[in-house]
C-alpha cells in the first residue's frame, strides 16, 4: 500500500470514529475530511466533483422541501392526534399501533421527521396516562427503520445504495419490502409480548387533559397540507413508473422525479416557499457530499478495490457465507456508526465485488446490506438518526433511559428481525428471485 493509500485511509478511518463519537458535528468532520483529501492532492476538485452522486442529493433534496413543508403544516402531530383517540388512548394498542405507523410512515418519508413528532407526542400521552413511554418510543424508532428498508426513499442508506448502484424504488419494493414486512411484524409480536403488562394503566387518567387533544387544532395550513399530500402522492407515482417512461425516451430520473413536483409545491406555495427552504436541513446534504469525496477517495487509491478483493478470496465457492456476512456485518456496524456512511462505503465494496468477480450477482448483495444497515441501526441509540432524534427527545423531556436500557429492549427485537431477514434472503438467493 503506497503513501497515498495509507493517508486516505488515515482519513477515512478518523471520519468515521469521529462521526460516532459526536463530539464535533459530523457535517464538518466529513467536509474537513474531503478538503484535507483536495489539499494532499490525493483527489483533485474535479474529481472530488465527479465523486458526489448529484443523484443521492437530488432525490434527497425534492424529498426534503415536500416533508419539510408537510411537517410545518402540524400533518404529522394531527394524525398521531387521530390515531390516539381512535385507540381510545389505549396503551397497550399504542404499543402496536403508533410503531406500525411509524413503520409505515417510514417507508415513504423521512424517519426523522416522523420520529420528531411521534416522539414527542408519544411522551406527552403517556405522561398523563401515567404510562411508561420508553418501550413505546423504541418500537416506534425499531418499526420506522424496519419499515424504512422496504422502499428506496424509506432509509438514507437505501437512497445511497440505490442511486450509486442504479436500483429503482421499484425493486427495493420487490426485494426487501416482503423481507421488511416480516421482520417489522415479528418485532412488533415480540415488542406486545414483552411489554403489554408493563402498559396496564391502574392510577386515574385526567380526561380534560386528553381532550386538549384536538386534531383540527393541530393542523396549521389546510390548504398547504392537502398539495403536500397530493405532491408527495405525484412523486411516489413517479418514482414507481420512472423506468416506463425512461423506457419511452423521456429522461425522467429518480432526482427529477422528486424534483419537479417539489418545485412545483414551492411555485404554487407563494411566499410560503421561503419558510419551507429555510427549514430544510442543508446540513445533511453537505455531510453527504462530504462523505462521497471521503469513499472516493479510498476507491482512487485502490484500497476498496483490495478490500473487494480479500472478500472474494474468502468467501470464493461459499455463496452464503457471503450473504449472512454482508447481512450481519452490515448490522453490527451500523448499530456503532452511523449507517449512512456504512451504507456508501459498502456500495463501492460490493460493486467492486461484483464487477471483479463471477462470484455473486450485485442485486443479492443489495439487499443484503440494505437489510443490514436499516434493521441493525435499532440496537443503539446512535445506529441510525432516528434514534438520535428520539433519544434526544427523551433526554428533554427528562426521562432517564441510557444506553443499557434502550440496548436491553431492543436489541431482542433487532436480533429476531436480522434473523428473519437471513433467512429470506437465503431463500431469495436459493428461489434465484433478486
């Protein structure tokens, strides 16, 4: 390994613990890193260019303004409003109930946004209920990622393996929405029968306090909550029908399937359009640029490809070895790091894999470590940003959980999932369907 190859892993293994410990934000650690890369020479400005998936940035950015503006709208507070009284606020069926929204929620949105809402709103129920709210809010963080890894815009990791891979919405429905589906079942099966007795409400419940509860109260902008509905309706639509009308000669991408009916919102939203861009989170688009520039640096000097290497020498004949490897492999690193970043660098792996090698088909490898990275960022508190989101929201509000009690209820859940998934893509490769 030559001095540049050494240096560029220098700066991709410091991104990375700096990114998990949480000391500095990790939007400057990884632009830090891409400009020491640029000042060593190592990747030139136009490469570092070349390296960032404008795809990832211009799906994940038409993504942003729509949620963004549904968010600001009191959508996300308004339904939870509903499904609670519907429950009759009922704890035991929100313990199932909100995570399968959330899950479901999660499979079409940002998890983040989700998780910021429910969160919250989950805390301030189960406090007058007089309702423990730790088991809950992890349910609802384990059933959003799991759902997240049913569609391509469910999880950051599925965006980034699917744009820089070239996997459509379509066939991460296909392929790992069946998988999600039963691990998020299983998981929430486990969630009811572990902590349905711990729900039992015995003290009287204030009932005036519920009734401040008031869905249309919730709900700030009707008119703009509706087109952000029907928008995010066209660009689901869209994403699904995207490789149709490709087909057809007209070159509507992913990122311009997002895109378009975005900036149509913001035209039609007025002077509301500035309240929403000023809310978009910039900073994670920057840290995944950032981030590009990093993985592409390790790619230019070859290290990847020697990675790819070294697991085509071990795994060679052994079919799946490799799968429950990458499945596995896949979650116990993002329980530790942030999968985001996991997820970029197992796409440069795993393409070399399969461009080197007749050992596996790339698809199969997708799923794998799509699976992996979603499912496995459950078992810590820093596995995946959802989690940050809802932890956070927990140490606000004062309610103690820590490390060792957020491990101890979910990594149960996150292993009877991972365990499903291993199965069912051991079957998909078998069946020959990925």
């Amino acid at each position: 390994m030559n001095a540049e190859a050494i240096f560029a892993s220098i700066i991709f293994v410091c991104t990375y613990i700096a990114i998990g410990m949480e000391k500095i934000h990790r939007t400057i650690v990884t632009i830090t890193a891409a400009l020491l890369l640029l000042l060593s020479g190592i990747v030139t400005l136009p490469e570092a260019i070349d390296y960032i998936s404008w795809e990832t940035i211009g799906l994940l950015f038409g993504l942003f303004c729509v949620v963004t503006a549904l968010s600001e709208t009191g959508f996300f507070t308004s339904l939870a409003f509903i499904m609670a009284k519907k429950l009759e606020y009922n704890t035991v069926k929100i313990l199932v109930i909100f995570p399968i929204i959330t899950g479901f929620l999660s499979c079409l949105m940002d998890s983040i946004t989700v998780m910021l809402f429910f969160a919250t709103l989950t805390i301030e129920l189960t406090r007058i209920l007089k309702a423990d709210p730790v088991p809950i809010i992890v349910a609802e963080v384990c059933l959003a990622n799991t759902g997240g890894a049913a569609t391509l815009v469910g999880d950051p990791p599925n965006v980034i393996l699917g744009t820089v891979l070239g996997y459509t919405f379509n066939d991460f429905v296909l392929h790992t929405g069946p998988v999600a589906l039963v691990a998020g079942a299983a998981a929430i099966a486990y969630f009811y029968i572990q902590f349905r007795n711990n729900m039992t409400v015995e003290e009287v419940i204030d009932y005036k306090q519920l009734a401040r509860f008031n869905p249309r109260d919730a709900i700030k902008d009707t008119k703009l909550m509706k087109l952000c509905l029907v928008t995010y309706g066209i660009i689901i639509l869209l994403l699904i029908i995207h490789p149709v009308i490709e087909n057809a000669g007209i070159p509507l991408t992913l990122p311009l399937a997002a895109l378009i009916p975005a900036f149509g919102l913001l035209i039609i939203a007025g002077k509301r359009a500035e309240m929403v861009l000023s809310k978009i989170d910039y900073e994670v688009l920057l840290f995944f640029m950032g981030l590009f520039v990093v993985v592409g640096g390790m790619e230019k000097t070859g290290v990847i490809p020697k990675i790819a290497h070294a697991i085509v020498g071990i795994f060679e004949g052994k079919p799946y070895g490799l799968i429950s490897t990458l499945l596995w492999g896949s979650a116990v690193s993002s329980s530790v790091i942030d999968n985001v970043p996991f997820a970029l660098s197992m796409a440069y792996v795993i393409k070399d894999v399969a461009a080197n090698s007749g050992l596996m088909a790339l698809s199969i490898m997708v799923w794998a470590v799509a699976l992996g990275t979603d499912i496995g960022g459950n078992a810590t508190p820093i596995g995946a940003s959802a989690n940050v989101v809802a932890y956070n929201a927990m140490q606000k509000n004062r309610i103690r959980i820590g490390w060792m009690r957020w491990i101890k209820i979910a990594v149960p859940s996150t292993l009877l999932s991972i365990v499903i998934a291993n199965l069912l893509i051991i079957l998909k490769y078998a069946l020959g369907f990925y």
